[in-house]
C-alpha cells in the first residue's frame, strides 16, 4: 500500500448518501459487512445506483473493500466495553472502526473515519483515531452541514435531513455549520 496517501474510511450511513467517489482524494476503505447492509436497505432505486457506483469504484481500486482483522476487532470490543458504546454500536459498526484501528497500525497513514454516527465518533476518540462527521457536499467541499429544526430549533443528526422534527413535527432543514 505505498501510494496511499490519505485513507478515509466510510461506514454505511456515509455511503447512503450518495457521494460521487470520483471527487474524493484518497483511497476509500470499507467493510464487507457495510457493502451487504447498503445491498439489503430498502429504498432499491437510490441504492441501485449507490452499488453500481460502488462496484465501478471498486473496479478502479478507488474503494478497497476489506475484512479487519481479528486481532484488532478484539481490542475494539474491549475498548468498546470501557467506553460505554458496546450495546450502541453493531458489528458493523465494529467492524469499520477496527479496520481504521488497523491500517492506522499497519500503514502508518492518514486515516480519517467517516460516520455521522455519534457512537462511532466518541470510540474514535478514545482510541485517538481521526473522524469526520459529513453531509453530502461536506466530504468533497469541506462544507460540513448541520440539520436542524427551524421551528424549535433541535440539532440533529446529518441523516435526519428529510424527516420531521420529533420534537415538533415540522421538516428539518440544513445550514452550513461554519
Ligand atoms: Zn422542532
């Protein structure tokens, strides 16, 4: 893996939205455990085209699509236990954190973990593994974006952007972050 230079490591939620990978520097790694969560979600018609882009990607060695090895998953479920987010986090999850663990250890190179999942980004903290949470123009433009209520104005998760505010019903809607 010499002509790597930057990795970002993406977990599902990251790939459901739709990134054009061709934008991206660097090389993407994932799991096989998200390809097959992004193969069985349900809206088909948007995913269809999110795996063929995929499969392309993978083609042109752009996305790297590799099983973490055991050793490091262990080490990811114990730290898990101590950080509180072992019942918060899926295997997959799991998964995608314990190959950032990995290559970060046996590459040595720039690794940023890609998650809007809140869980996700507080490991990564405690094993001091860099993340980055992101909408859809955040990734490629450095634009992070921010979903929130414009009724009562909760915060939410960038994945929430098309639902309706629990709080209050009415439609979330975004605004740059910085
Ligand atoms: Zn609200």
């Amino acid at each position: 893996m010499g002509q790597i230079s930057k990795i970002l490591i993406f977990d599902t939620n990251i790939f459901l939205l739709g990134i054009d990978f061709n934008l991206i520097k660097g090389t993407i790694f994932t799991t096989p455990g998200v390809i097959k969560e992004i193969s069985v979600e349900k809206y088909t018609e948007k995913n269809r085209t999110i795996l063929q882009r995929i499969q392309v990607a993978i083609d042109r060695k752009k996305l790297i699509v590799k099983k973490p090895l055991k050793k490091y998953y262990d080490e990811i479920e114990r730290k898990s236990l101590l950080t509180g987010d072992f019942n918060a986090l899926s295997k997959t999850d799991k998964q995608v954190i314990t190959l950032a663990l990995e290559l970060k250890e046996e590459t040595k190179e720039n690794i940023v973990v890609y998650t809007n999942d809140y869980s996700m980004e507080n490991l990564c903290l405690q094993l001091k593994l860099e993340f980055s949470p992101v909408g859809k123009k955040g990734i490629t433009g450095g634009i992070v974006w921010e979903i929130f209520c414009p009724f009562c104005k909760k915060l939410y998760d960038p994945t929430q952007l098309d639902r309706l505010c629990d709080r209050c019903g009415q439609k979330l809607i975004r605004r740059k972050k910085n």
